[in-house]
C-alpha cells in the first residue's frame, strides 16, 4: 500500500503532456457541426482542419423533451 500512497503524493502525470490553445493570431478556423445530424453549426477560431462538436437547435429541444418524457415516468 505504500507504493499506492506514493503515487498519489507524487505527480504521477507525464510532463510530455500540453493541452494546446489556439492561436488566434494564425486565423486558423475549426468547424462545429451537430453531434446528433451532421449538421454544420459554426465556424470558430482554432486548429486547422478540426471539428468540434455540439447540438443544433432542433436536435437539442428533441433531446431535451426525450429528457423531460424520461423524468415523468
């Protein structure tokens, strides 16, 4: 248990690891589209050639009354 308490105590994460932030001086685009219909939403800064995700509005409010359906019973 020892070996446990010491990985814990440590910072067991990689220092290799980096979360890049766009620059949006590079004027570098990234996609979004609809999670749920492939629907092409927006276009923000970011990396080149990425896509993100999230849920147009119609897909939302479906998800959302699916949600409401699912708590009533």
């Amino acid at each position: 248990m020892a070996g446990l308490e010491s990985a814990f105590q440590t910072n067991a994460m990689p220092n290799n690891l980096s979360i890049e932030k766009p620059d949006d001086s590079r004027g570098e685009l990234m996609y979004i589209k609809c999670a749920e219909c492939g629907a092409w939403l927006d276009v923000k800064p970011g990396q080149l050639h990425k896509v993100s995700h999230g849920l147009c509005p119609s897909c939302f409010s479906q998800h959302l009354l699916a949600f409401d359906n699912h708590m009533e019973q």
